[in-house]
C-alpha cells in the first residue's frame, strides 16, 4: 500500500466520524431543547389536554421510519437515509416555528421527531460498518461526547428563550444545525457502491403503519376522549392486534423484510428491548412530567427547570464515554446493565416523595441520579444488539431496537397521559371549594379542567380578573382554585411517577436474564 494510499484512507476515516459525530450532536441538540420548553409551549398554544399527545404521536412518527429507514440503510447506503433524515427536520423546524395552533405544532413535531430519531441508530450502525467489536465499543462510547456538549448548555438555553424571548427561536435554531449536519454528511460519508435489485417490503411497511397507529391512538383516546370499554377504544385496539399479527405473517414470509425474524427471536434482542421499552416508561416520567411537576407544582420557571434536568443530560450523554471504553477493555456489560436499572428503580420510587413544598434542590439530586442510571444503557443496548445477529442485520437490528424505544416513547405518554388527565379530574372535583359553582358561572369552571393557568402567566391573571368581576368572597376563591388545582395536577403527577417506578422495576428484573455475548467474538457473517 503506498503513502499515499494510507493518507487517504486515514483522512476518509476521519471524515466518517466527523459525519458520525455531527449528525449525533444535532439529534441531541433537538431532543434536548424540546423537552424543557414544551410544558410552556403547550400553555401558550392552549394545548394542554394534548400535552401527552404532542410526545406519543411524533414518538410514533419516528418509531416508524427508524425500523424502515434501518433496513433501506442496510439495503441502499447510510448516507441517502441520513441525508433524508435531515430533510425531514429542516421541513418539521420551519413547520414548528410557525406553529400558530397546538394541533398543527404537533403535526410538524412528527415530521421533526422523523429526522432526529432515526439519526441516533444510523450513527450507530456507520460505527458498526467501519470496526470490528472491540474498536467499535470504544468509539460507541466516545460518541456520547457530541450529546454530553448539549447537556451542558441546551436545556438552560431552551428555558431562557421560553422566558425572555420565545420558543419558537428553538426551532429556528435548529435549521442551521440541520443544515450543517446534511454538508457534512454529505462530504464524510460515501454513497453506495452497490447496484443490487432490492425488494423492498411494501406490504410489511403498511401493516407496520396500521399496527402502531391504531395501537397509540388507542392508548391515547382511552380514559379521556372514549370509555376504555367504547366500541372506538376496542376497536382500535382489536385492529391493532390483527395487523401486527398479520404484519408478523408478512415479515415471515417476505423475501428482504423490515424486521428480519433472525432478529425478532434472538433471545438477547428481545430482553434488551423489552426492558428498554417498559423503562421508557420511567424515563417519560422524568423528561416529560417532571419538568411539569417543577413548573406547574412548585412555581419554577422555565430557565430554572432547565437547570434542573441538565444533571440528567450531563450524566445520561457523559456515562456512555465510560461505559463504551469498559466494554472494549473487559468484554463485560451484563454488571452495568443491572447496576443501572437498579439506580434507576431506586430513584423512581423515591420521586414519590415529592410535593409542592420540596426544596427545588432535590430536583438536581434526582435528575443527576437518574442521568447517572441511565447513561449506560443506550451504549450498552446498540452494541449488545449488533454483536447479538449476523453482521448483515446490523442496520435492522439497530434500527429495531430503537424502533421499540420509540414505541415506548408513542406509549408511555399516551398511557401516562390518560392516567394524569383522569387522576387530575378526580382529585379537582373533590378539592374545589363547594361554593365556587354559585360564584363563577360554567364556563369558568369547565376552564379549570385544563391545569395551564399554572404555567401561563396571562391564563393565571385573566382567571383572576374572572373572579375579580364577582366581588365578595371570590379573591379568597380564586386563591382556594388555584391551590386545589395545583394540589390535583401534584397527585396526578404523583400516580405518573408510582407507574413510572413500577414499570422500571419490571425492566430491572427483566435484565437480571439477559445473556452475557462474548464481545471478542464477531464471526456471525
């Protein structure tokens, strides 16, 4: 080989991974900023009966195109795939920062949760295309650089652009982000060499889509727009049970299929993904109903809030790092898989304790923790998923894992959200002062069914001049409505957490039975 030749190939190698970590450092950078600005979002927007919606529906978005777009990577090149991932956020950013309704915000949050999903896997699956076990572990890890550089900043950003200017600078903010990560991908990353007929499966590809559609929109309408026993809620469900058996049926017997059977009956895939599905649960209730319980319970703002989960962010991005290098040094993982979902479940169960009065600092303690729990897992999940199926299903078995993640992300909150929606009904029916119906007229009251005023300064202050108008007793009233509203939205988020802890629980005992691979071997071909 010349010197020439090995100064290319090193500068082509460094130009993968400049790809590999843009693209990863964008996803984050996304994902991130959301998270703290949304509980706000959705006040401003009037759309805090959808708040678990605008989580599940672009969870499911993503869901579906990250086990799709996993196989069409296998089958025509990660660069095409990523480059349209990135087409899908720049579309969903613009969508998003024009948003004038809920409704639509969360249309545009699909196609945004689209691109940015499915870029997490992908990134994983290039790593998986240039080393072998033990190199690929180590750069696994290091990948977690690019996410722990947004834990640092990005949610106490995303909270002072909520505070002093406004929300939609986040999406704006990501276009060149997006952008930049196309570019480099683009220059990094080689297109495909190969000119194979493909056959892609159409058929598996629509009953994928019924399946996991109808499955959330059932989850998501049951309790609160349906009866769980209505004729809508069972069936939508019983659809959903009949299309992802028939979607089976077709993964069975399809000759290139987007979830490989190989796959879907390893032993090792099926606990990984179990467990990281049921966990997401648990992981919900932190990134999405925390920072609502602290703004909406406690009276944070949404800087403050920020700094309160960048603990989480700092620790989730930042033990990874370690967690790859340990893996390519030792060939052991089982020990932090464990280790980690019982922090995990430790944490949830103490998150019970909470109330309106707890001193804000504990909400570090808490995220911290958990952050520190669940760090190792994502590293851990991708690479036992790879070394666990022949190196050919490397893209489907990534994108499969994550596509599971993202179910859970479409299902928890659809679940979650139904739960608080009707614990926050019944505790508020109780909690109101019995004389209020003779002071405020109905429309007043069908109003405090939506518990935004706690976070919508304009909301708050156009209730109080409601009650204001009445004269009387109204002020001491309108002070006795605010704090059963906020004491029924703090036991709602309470029951979050109790099934948040429960759920993580069953994730740990699950992955006391996972077997331990042998990461120095990779002769499945």
């Amino acid at each position: 080989m010349s010197r020439n030749q090995v100064t290319w190939n090193i500068s082509s190698t460094q130009y993968k991974l400049m790809a590999v970590f843009t693209a990863y450092f964008t996803s984050f950078f996304i994902l991130n900023s959301l998270n703290t600005a949304l509980p706000k979002i959705a006040a401003e927007l009037n759309g805090m009966s959808l708040y678990s919606t605008a989580v599940a529906i672009p969870a499911l978005a993503s869901a579906f195109v990250t086990l799709v777009f996993g196989k069409l990577s296998d089958m025509y090149g990660r660069r095409v795939i990523l480059m349209a991932a990135v087409g899908f956020i720049l579309l969903g950013a613009i969508l998003s920062a024009v948003s004038q309704t809920f409704i639509f915000l969360i249309a545009a949050l699909s196609f945004l949760s689209t691109g940015q999903g499915v870029i997490q896997p992908l990134c994983f699956s290039v790593l998986g295309d240039m080393y072998e076990p033990a190199e690929r572990s180590r750069w696994a890890g290091l990948l977690n650089i690019a996410s722990a550089a947004t834990a640092f900043v990005v949610p106490t950003l995303s909270g002072w652009f909520v505070d002093t200017l406004s929300w939609r600078y986040i999406f704006w903010l990501d276009i060149p982000f997006a952008i930049l990560t196309g570019i480099v991908v683009m220059i990094g990353l080689p297109g495909s060499t190969r000119r194979e007929k493909h056959n892609i499966d159409f058929r598996g590809s629509v009953f994928l889509a019924l399946a996991s559609s109808t499955m959330i929109l059932g989850f998501s309408w049951g309790g609160t727009t349906y009866p769980w026993n209505s004729v809508q809620i069972i069936g939508l469900l019983g659809v959903s049970i009949i299309t992802w058996i028939l979607f089976l049926r077709a993964e069975a017997n399809a000759l290139e299929p987007i979830l490989d059977m190989q796959v879907l009956t390893n032993r090792t895939f099926i606990i990984a993904s179990a467990a990281a599905f049921l966990s997401i649960f648990g992981f919900t209730a932190i990134t999405v109903y925390f920072p609502l319980f602290v703004q909406g319970v406690q009276g944070v703002n949404a800087t403050m809030s920020g700094k309160i989960i960048t603990p989480f962010s700092i620790f989730t991005a930042l033990m990874g790092i370690p967690a790859g290098l340990l893996i390519a040094k030792t060939k052991r993982y089982k020990w932090m898989y464990v280790s980690g979902y019982a922090i995990l479940a430790v944490v949830m169960f103490g998150m019970l304790a909470l109330k309106s009065e707890t001193p804000v600092g504990w909400g570090f303690l808490i995220t911290a923790m958990t952050g520190f729990g669940l760090g190792t897992i994502p590293t851990i999940n991708a690479l036992v998923v790879q070394y666990a199926v022949p190196r050919r299903l490397l893209g489907v078995a990534t994108g499969a894992l994550y596509f599971f993640v993202m179910m859970g992300r479409s299902v928890a909150p659809a679940i979650l959200g139904s739960v608080m929606n009707s614990i926050y009904a019944k505790t508020l029916s109780t909690s109101l002062p019995g004389s209020l119906q003779q002071v405020v007229g109905g429309e007043i009251l069908a109003s405090l069914g939506n518990p935004r005023i706690l976070l919508s300064p304009s909301a708050m202050a156009d209730l109080q001049n409601q009650f204001g108008i009445a004269g009387g007793q109204a002020p001491l009233l309108f002070k006795q409505t605010v704090t059963a509203i906020r004491s029924s939205l703090e036991s709602a988020l309470l029951t979050i957490f109790l099934v948040g802890a429960v759920m993580m629980l069953a994730s740990f005992l699950l992955i006391l039975t996972i077997p331990e691979i042998p990461f120095d071997n990779d002769s499945h071909e």
